[in-house]
C-alpha cells in the first residue's frame, strides 16, 4: 500500500470514530416503561438508571503491607478427617 492509501485509510477511521450520536435516550413510542421498583414514591430517571450503586462499584482498598506478620492461629483449620478404605 502506498502512504497516500495508508492515509486515507486513517482519515476514514477517525471520521467514522466521531458519527456517533449524542442524543438523550428516550423510550420507543409504543413501547413502555419499566416498572416502578418496589418501594419507590417515583420511578428513577435514565441517568439513575445508568449510574451504578456503591454496591456495584465498591471501593477499593489500596492500604499496602508494610511489614510482614505472623498469621494467627486459626481453630477451624483441621486436617481431613481420616477415612478408612
């Protein structure tokens, strides 16, 4: 391929990369809401409806060891029972 189709072939990509639409959802004429979720006075937006909960998307703890220590002895750790044959 020439430089000139290899630039071409780029300009392409990025013009197609832009064409995506910008509009706010909005529902199909005909077709319906989602339910009301149990317990709610009003049903949640779009934007609620895209935001994840905390639950969803906790966040992470990033407390690194700074030295090392002994794991404490644990009662439930028992060896398998043994099993005659």
């Amino acid at each position: 391929m020439t430089r000139a189709c290899l630039f071409a072939a780029a300009c392409m990509t990025l013009a197609l990369a832009g064409c995506g639409g910008r509009e706010s959802l909005k529902p199909l004429p005909n077709q319906a809401l989602p339910a009301l979720p149990t317990g709610a006075k009003t049903a949640p937006t779009a934007a609620q409806l895209m935001s994840p909960s905390m639950q969803a998307r906790p966040q992470r703890n990033v407390e690194l060891l700074t030295q090392s220590q002994e794991r404490a002895d644990d009662t439930f750790d028992l060896p398998p029972e043994h099993k005659p044959q």
